[in-house]
C-alpha cells in the first residue's frame, strides 16, 4: 500500500511531541473519574490507551486537549499545555468520541469549513481525503456517509494542519476488516515520521496489531504501562472450572487458598477461572473434595485475557471475587 508523504512539520509545535500526564485527578462531585494518574506517550510509536468503558480515558483526553480544568496534575505535550500553542491545530490533531457533521454538507465542504482556522489552502482539503481515501467521493452528503466513512472524515479533519501528535478516540469503530488494515498501516506510517500517536479503545483486541505500546487504566487509575512485548509477556497458565455445586466451588477454592487466584473478570455463577494453576492441581483437589465437575480446561490467557486480568485486578480490591461464583 502507498501512502501520501505529509508536509514536514510547521514551526509551531511542540519540540519533541512527547505526551505527559503527571499526577493528574480529576473529580465531579462525589465521583473521581481520573485518580493521580501518571504516563509517558513518546514519538515514532502508537500506543494503545486502554481501559473499560468508564475507566477515564475520555476524561484524560478532554483534560490534555484543555477541555476539562483539572482538579490536580498536569497534562503537558512536548512540555507544554494546549492551550499555550498559537496554532493548536497544527500541533495535535483529535478526533474525541462521536464526530459531528452537517448532514447536508458534502466531504469536501466540510473540510473547507475548518480549513481557514488551521491556517491551510483548499488544496490541503483535497489532499487529506485522498489521504484517507475519500476522494472519490468528496462531492458526496456526509449524511450519507457509513460509520466508516464518517470514521475515515474525522481523522481527514484532525490531518488538516499536518499535526506532530495524534490523538484518536475509538478510531477503528465502524470500519470493516479491509478498513482496519488501511486504518494500521496509515498509523503505523505516520508514527515512523516520528508523530505521536495515542489511541484510546475498550477493547484490546481491536488495537493489539496496530499498537506498538500500551497504557492501561481501570478505575481512574494507571494499572499498566509498557511495550505490547512486555505485557504478553505478563501471560499465565490458567484453568476454566466449572461445577453445579456453586456453593462447593467456592469452598473449594477458599479451602485450596485460591482466593486470590480467582479472575473475576472472567468468572461466572458456578464458573471460575483460576489464574497460575494447571488442570492437573485443580482437578486433584477438585476429585479429594469430592465435587462434581462439568468443565476443567486449561485456558490460552493471551493479549486479551491478560488485559482482562489487569483491569479485573483493579476492581477485584473493592470486591470479593468469589462473590459473583456463589451467585
């Protein structure tokens, strides 16, 4: 695939594009959506920003973009605020949540409507499109458009002024396989023109192939932070049990002293999944007990399972895990 060089940077952008969120909180009301929260971004890499839905990484964002006042912390790129740049957009390109466009107004139009802001011609706008394959229909309603269009518009938009970071909300939404492909390699492009490039999603899965590090949030909280290498490294043998005997499954598991091997973010009514354990260990324990077992298999953990350990970890030390196993 070939994809379009961009301008080199303008002047007015931050030196090194590097992302840094330093001890940042961040509460409404009663509710502490982002809790002394601290991460490096660097250049020439995509990293992943990851969290369930809630975890506050919209909330992180709107604060770095100068959306949302901070109660504590900084939020600085290539060490300064957003709000110090003459020329923002030429600095950090977002797209954040659901992009807005007129229904009425063709692709093209819609670019030109932000062109005069950030400071670039009419041919910059058609540029952008044919960057992100638009430009056989620029002519067309945006209304018309499919979620993966109006996905592929949005990063257009936030092209625009040929910005050093790039940050994305959920920027693979709505696009199909062949979309997701085109969307990696364009990512994967601009980070090796030395650009920071951040990405939030939910789902790790969606972004493991495109990401080159990861930040993972639970709760407000940083739970993990380090190259994708590093966290398959994390992976762990674990085993599915189940058993119609709810009730024994959880005392077995307090009696083996495996509370605190329990995945509760993978466990269910009478199901459990037992982190750093064979099949062989749980079923002996399983059979000298005496309980009747439907399931014992050991589990592949991988990427995803061991995402879903990390954030099931952060909300396991407010909760018995063993809880929603007895139910």
């Amino acid at each position: 695939m070939s994809v379009p060089t961009l301008h080199p940077t303008p002047p007015d952008t931050a030196a090194d594009g590097v992302v840094v969120i330093d001890h940042l909180t961040k509460t409404f009301g009663a509710v502490r959506a982002v809790d002394d929260l601290s991460f490096t971004v660097l250049p020439g890499r995509v990293t992943g920003f990851l969290g369930p839905n809630g975890a506050g990484k919209t909330t992180t964002l709107r604060i770095l973009l100068g959306l949302v006042h901070p109660t504590a912390g900084r939020a600085t790129i290539g060490g300064r605020a957003y709000v110090r740049f003459a020329k923002p957009t030429r600095t950090v390109g977002a797209a954040l949540e659901s992009a807005n466009f007129h229904p009425g107004r063709s692709a093209i139009d819609h670019l030109r409507v932000y062109a005069p802001q950030v400071g670039v011609s009419d041919a910059r706008c058609h540029e952008v499109l044919a960057l992100v394959g638009l430009d056989t229909v620029a002519q067309r309603r945006a209304g018309n458009f499919s979620l993966g269009m109006r996905q592929r518009l949005a990063l257009a938009t936030t092209l625009l002024g040929d910005p050093r970071v790039l940050l994305l909300d959920e920027p693979a939404n709505g696009l199909d396989p062949e979309g997701i492909a085109w969307l990696r390699a364009l990512l994967r492009h601009l980070a090796a023109e030395g650009r920071t490039v951040l990405i939030s999603s939910h789902v790790l899965s969606e972004v493991e192939q495109t990401v080159d590090d990861v930040i993972i949030i639970a709760r407000g909280r940083l739970v993990h932070a380090s190259s994708l290498a590093d966290l398959a490294a994390l992976a762990e043998p674990s085993v599915r049990i189940a058993s119609p005997d709810a009730a024994g499954l959880v005392r077995l598991i307090a009696q083996a002293g495996w509370v605190d091997l329990v995945d509760p973010a993978l466990s269910r009514p009478g199901t459990a999944v037992l982190r750093r354990l064979t099949a062989g260990e749980v079923g002996a324990r399983a059979f000298a007990a005496g309980l009747e077992l439907h399931e014992l298999a050991a589990r592949d953990v991988g990427l995803e399972g061991t995402f879903l350990r990390l954030v099931g970890d952060s909300a396991a030390d407010v909760a018995d895990p063993t809880a929603e196993i007895a139910r």
